[in-house]
C-alpha cells in the first residue's frame, strides 16, 4: 500500500512539473512593430525589446531613421501627460518619421489598460526592467530618443508639450509638423 500511494504521489508531482503555466493573453492597443527596422544606428545601445504587440524582439541598431521613441510608463505622472501628445505627433508624422514607445518599469496589462483608456497605439516595445534607460544613462522618466536618418541620435531627458515636441522634430529631423 505504502508503495501505491508513494507512486501516485510522484506522480503527482511528476505532472505538475510538466504542466505549463500560460500567462493570460492582454489584448494589445498598440500597432506590430514589423516595419520599424531596416537601418542602422550607430549610437544606440546594441539591445533587443519585445515588441508589446506579437512576440517578436526588435534589435534597436536595426531601427529605421527617423524616428521618435519615447520611454514611458503607465505609473510616471509626466508620462501620463505627455504620451497622448507622442500619439498626435503618430498621427501627423504622414510617413516621415516612426513614433515608437518603450514601455518601462511597468506591467503589460497597466501598460496595455493606460493606453487603451488614452487611445495610444502607435508601435510599442516592453521593457519591464529599464534595460534600454540604463543603457542611455537615463535615471528619469520621461525620456525621448531622436534618431535622424544617419543613424545619429539625441536624447531628451524632459516631458514636452506639443509645441516642445514639434520644435524637437523640426530640429532633429528638419520636418515641419503641423500642431
């Protein structure tokens, strides 16, 4: 007897070791990220994020200029304000440049909650441990990465308003962006 329920002991435990634990599907509001890579960036730190959208990494070297990429999270107050202003600049960029944000130090459900209640769904990437802040030496959120065309890159370590962010893009990328 002893035997019997010593194997049906093990093999209880056998099968819960072998039975996968799925993480609840978080429906996404942000666009794939697909067509963001394709170039080289030279300054950027040689890291890969997933995307919030799919299950793909994109390598931010391969990352297509020009583009904006915000650091933001859903628990930052002055994320709050300002990544509704990142999905207008989306909105007007007609092709010109990428909006790109990088969700940080959050959870995808805030994350994906946040900017669905915001209406944000420019292509995202997930980086739940600030690998991408550290590696630029940022400490604050929020933060925006300006990559031109060349590959070169300029961060600016404050929130914008809208008139702020439309004169960083004229300025980096020499595109007029109507308010």
């Amino acid at each position: 007897m002893r035997r019997i329920l010593a194997g049906l002991a093990a093999a209880t435990v056998l099968s819960g070791c072998t039975a996968s634990v799925e993480e609840p599907e978080i429906p996404s509001p942000f666009a794939a990220c697909d067509a963001l890579t394709g170039g080289t960036v030279s300054e950027i730190p040689d890291i890969s994020l997933p995307c919030f959208t799919g299950s793909a990494d994109v390598r931010l070297r391969d990352l297509r200029g020009p583009a904006v990429i915000n650091l933001w999270g859903s628990w930052c107050g002055p994320c709050r304000e300002e990544l509704p202003v990142f999905q207008g600049l989306a909105d007007r960029a007609d092709g010109r440049f990428a909006v790109i944000g990088v969700d940080t130090r959050d959870t995808r459900e805030r994350g994906a909650d946040f900017a669905t209640d915001r209406s944000v769904s420019f292509p995202t990437l997930f980086d739940q441990e600030m690998r991408f802040a550290g590696e630029l030496g940022v400490t604050m959120l929020p933060a925006t990465v300006f990559i031109n065309a060349d590959g070169g890159m300029y961060v600016h370590r404050n929130a914008m308003d809208v008139d702020q962010l439309i004169e960083q893009v004229r300025k980096q990328f020499g595109v007029t962006v109507a308010r």
